[in-house]
C-alpha cells in the first residue's frame, strides 16, 4: 500500500525507521527487534541507506524481506551520494519489480572521512533532482524529509524553505521531519512551511534519549538543538544509564503526546535498531489514537517514567 493513501484517508500514522546491520549477527538482532515491534501494528517501516550509500543492495534486500517475510509495509530510503542515474535507476527497478511502493528519495552525508558533498558525475546534486527524477518514471509514493530547525547547510530559514519547496514541487507526497524535541519548533516550522504553500501531510520524527554523548553527536550532525531543561536532566545522570533512558523515553512520551493532541498528521520513531524504548512510548500514548487525553494521560506518564 501507498503511504499517502492512508494520509490522504485521514490515518494518523505511526512508523519506525531501521538502518541495515553491517554484518549477519547483526541482521539476526534486527529481525528480532522487528518481531518485538510487529504486535504494535505499524503502519509501515523505512530503511535507511547507510551512510554514503554503503550499504545499498542490503537496504534493498531489507525492504524486500520486511515486506514479504515479516508482513510489514516498507519504504526503502535512497540517495544520490555515489550514484549515477542509471545505478539509481536499477536499485528502483528493483524496487519496483518487488512490489515496494514507497520511497524515501535523499541527498544523503557526504561518506565518511570527507566534509562536504560532492555531485557523482552522471549523478544527482540534489534530492528534487532525484525526487523529478523518480517521478517523471515510477509510481511510487515519495516522501521528502524536512528540518524543523533549519538544515544545518542551509545559511536561514528561507532558503531552507525554498530549497524544500522545490522538492515539493518536484513530486513528493508527504514529509518526514529531522528529529527535534522541542514541539514549538515543529509547529511553528509547519505554520512556516504553510505560507509557502507546502500543505503536505508533515509526520514527526522522535527520537528518545538514550545515550548523552550519542545523542549530542546526532543533533549536532543534523542541526537540532536539546532544549536546556532536558539537557540539565540528562547531563546530572550521565553515568547512569537506566536513569537517562527513563528521563529520554518520558521527554519523547510528552513530546509525542502533545503532537498528537495538536493534529500532527502522524509519528515517525528512529529507532537505532532497538525496540525497548520504542515500545514503552507507544504503549504510554496508543489511546491518543483514540483521542483519549487529559490529566489522566499526565498522571499515567508519571507513574510509568518518574517525573524529572
């Protein structure tokens, strides 16, 4: 199934986003995570691309293997990062001739041990390129990512917006936000995105704290900031890492709590190959889907995580 047609439906969706294990040992965790996630009935999974493309033909067998194994809608990420037209083209071939309907086109980091990216010859500099690119030859349903904050590339806000409009306008069909944890930056990036005319359905990106220094380098790379209340808790119980992972997990319950109270259009978990956390939050706001909410909800947080 096409994910927009179950936005377009007025679904309120939830999913979770994995990345291809480097080896097999790694692969057999991931399938049990999978497993452990699957009774929460998401209503689809992405795969990640790797970084600097490394890991393409497993993103692809992943996606398949999701779909068809495990019984899960996918959506395979894809970027230009080392590609020409025709190697991209062939990885959506083989998409295609799958029956994976979904597709997250990227830029995509720069590979690893260089700074900046740089345009494959016979490649893509940009992810409208890609996006038009595969639009204008496949019916896949394309989501675009998009940066609450800002793209830490881009010199304002403006120009974020612009360069966003043209991915828009090249043919997505929804947007997924970088991680944030902050939900004003999320709706006044909506409110934004709004006046430019981009009315797509915009999903939320949670992630939950669960490693201090893990999660200062993530935010660091993808131009996010934590705000100084979170930062100050998690900090004081650095060394202590049950106490982290119940003060991210309770953040990231209120965060998704509040999203949905509000009428985010749906909740995209990043859940670094681990099902734990992403479990405990889901199980803490599933009636949300059910518009259940209140100071009961409040009291409920609290006793599961502890207040901070």
């Amino acid at each position: 199934m096409k994910i927009v047609e179950l936005l377009h439906a007025g679904k309120r969706t939830v999913s979770f986003e994995f990345f291809p294990p480097k080896d097999d040992a790694g692969f057999d965790d991931l399938f049990r995570t999978i497993a452990a996630l699957k009774p929460l009935d998401p209503n689809y999974v992405s795969v990640t691309y790797g970084a600097g493309g490394s890991t393409r033909r497993k993103t692809v067998e992943l996606v398949k293997k999701i779909k068809h194994d495990i019984g899960l809608e996918s959506m395979a990420h894809l970027t230009c990062v080392g590609a020409t037209r025709q190697e991209i083209g062939s990885v959506l071939d083989d998409l295609q001739s799958a029956g994976v309907e979904n597709v997250l086109p990227l830029r995509g980091d720069p590979p690893k041990g260089e700074s900046e990216f740089v345009r494959t010859e016979g490649g893509f500099g940009y992810a409208n390129e890609l996006v038009e690119f595969v639009r204008s030859r496949y019916s896949f349903c394309l989501a675009g990512a998009c940066y609450p904050e800002m793209h830490p590339e881009a010199p304002n806000q403006e120009t974020d917006l612009d360069n966003l409009k043209r991915k828009v306008d090249a043919g997505v069909d929804f947007l997924i936000t970088q991680l944030f944890f902050d939900n004003d930056d999320f709706f006044r990036f909506r409110d934004r995105a709004a006046t430019r005319g981009i009315r797509l359905p915009i999903l939320a990106g949670i992630m939950p704290v669960l490693n201090v220094k893990q999660i200062k380098r993530f935010t660091q790379m993808c131009g996010a900031a934590i705000p100084a209340q979170l930062l100050s808790q998690i900090e004081a119980v650095e060394d202590d890492t049950d106490a982290v992972k119940q003060i991210g997990v309770y953040h990231a319950a209120q965060q998704c709590e509040g999203l949905l109270r509000d009428g985010v259009a749906g909740l995209h978990f990043y859940t670094l190959n681990r099902s734990t956390a992403t479990r405990a939050i889901y199980q803490q706001i599933k009636s949300l889907f059910s518009d259940k909410a209140g100071p009961e909800r409040d009291n409920q947080l609290s006793l599961a995580f502890g207040k901070h």
